[in-house]
C-alpha cells in the first residue's frame, strides 16, 4: 500500500522546515564561507535523484526539490508518467509537482490546476484538505464562487482549517490571519501543528544575520541529517544545504580594504 503524508506534522519534519527557511534566508549569504565542490554538489543533488523515484510523499518533496534548485528535468521524468494518477492523496503531490514543473507553460501547468481544484470542490474527494493546502502552495487564487463557498466552510474545520485560512490570507481576508494566530491554541492537536506549519511557510525565511560561528553550526547540523534513516529528512537536508551553496555563489564579494 502507498504510504501518504501523515497528517500530524512530526517534529522532524519542523525541523527541517525550519532549517530550509532559516538557512534560505537573504541574510545568510553574508555570513563567511566557502561554495560547496562539484563533487559535493553532486552528493546533494544524488540524495534527491535517489528518493525522487520513490511513489509516496518522500518522492514528491524530493521532486519539489529538485525543482527548487533547478533540476526540472529529473522531476518532469519521474512525475509525468504518473500524471493520471487516481491514489487519493498522492494524486494532488503528484499535481502539484507537474504543476511546478510547468511553470513556464501556463497552459500545462494551469491543467494540473484545475485537477486540483476539481478535487477541492469534490465533496465527496477523501484528498479535498490536499487539494486546498497544495493550491496554496502554488499560491493560487480562489477563482470561483464554489471554491470560496468551499474554502469558507473548510476554514471552521478545527484540523483542516489552517490550510483553507491560508487561502483566505492569501485572498487578503482581513481576519484570516488573526484566526490562523488563533488556531495555535485550538484543542485540535492536528490543527495546532498545521497552524504552525502554515504561519512558518507564510513568514518566509528568518532575516536574523547569523554569525560565521553560527553558520558554521548549522551546517554542520544540516551534514548529520544527510545520513538520519528518515529519508524524507534527508532530502529536507539536502535542499537546505544546496540553497545555502547557491546563497552563497550568488552573494557579492567585496574586496578589502586597503
């Protein structure tokens, strides 16, 4: 059977969250440091290539990674002979990879779009929470008055709610961001953890300057993760440190003074 996504986010899924927006982060570039080999690159990049082929939620992140880093091709070829999946759940990964993917064919990519939002305004669709979470992902507007009637009534489930409030801040719903602050106190443990996991992604990476020291420590952090059993923390791992070489390869160098 197809493993999917758990749906309570589990702590080691937070914390590479937390490390791929913290060491994505502008600021983070000016801390001192040396761009990774190509052979080190490469190790990185084989993490992702490995688990992309992979027909569960592990796959899907390490498509969307390779994506993030500029590797569509690995990702188009993995995902596209799946593109008629009908698995609840993985189905909208599997979307929302080639939706990615297709960035640059806004024909292509807006088919996947709607497959997804077809399923979100499926009352009947068993993935319907997928469906809302991965149209905000793909920062997708409500276009019809059936998907806001849909993500409105979605927005009182106390475990879905988070990812359909997402929508509305995205749709500038004044309230929807004080009831998504709101949510992190709810008694629903899913909806506590989907909270967090929401306002993490929608405040960006942190803008705090790390020193050379702390740079240096989170690094090395990132390296354990790269060998962790959890495959899917891996490549959470892997990302991280190609965002940080790419960071780092696109900062201005400046010259010393003389």
């Amino acid at each position: 059977m197809m493993r999917v996504c758990n749906p309570r986010l589990t702590l080691r899924t937070i914390f590479a969250f937390a490390l791929m927006t913290i060491l994505a982060a502008p600021s983070f570039a000016d801390a001192p440091r040396t761009a990774l080999s190509p052979a080190e690159r490469g190790r990185l990049v084989r993490v992702l290539t490995d688990a992309v082929n992979r027909r569960d939620f592990v796959g899907v992140h390490a498509a969307e990674a390779l994506v993030d880093v500029g590797l569509l091709e690995p990702a188009r070829k993995a995902f596209e002979p799946q593109a008629d999946s009908k698995e609840p759940a993985y189905r909208i990964g599997v979307w929302r990879v080639m939706a990615r993917v297709e960035t640059a064919d806004k024909a292509r990519r807006a088919q996947y779009v709607e497959r997804i939002r077809a399923v979100l305004l499926d009352h009947q669709a068993a993935d319907r929470v997928h469906a809302c979470e991965t149209l905000a992902k793909l920062n997708e507007p409500i276009t019809l008055d059936a998907e806001r009637t849909a993500v409105d009534a979605m927005a009182k489930d106390p475990a879905a709610g988070p990812f359909a409030l997402w929508r509305l801040v995205q749709a500038g719903e004044p309230s929807a961001m004080d009831r998504l602050t709101a949510a992190l106190k709810a008694s629903d443990e899913i909806g506590r953890s989907r909270a967090a996991y929401v306002l993490k992604w929608l405040r960006g990476p942190a803008q705090t300057r790390p020193s050379a020291i702390d740079a240096a420590a989170e690094r090395e952090r990132l390296e354990q993760q790269l060998t962790d059993s959890d495959e899917d923390l891996r490549v959470a791992a892997a990302l991280a440190l190609l965002r940080l070489d790419d960071a780092t390869r696109s900062a201005p160098t400046t010259r010393p003074r003389s």
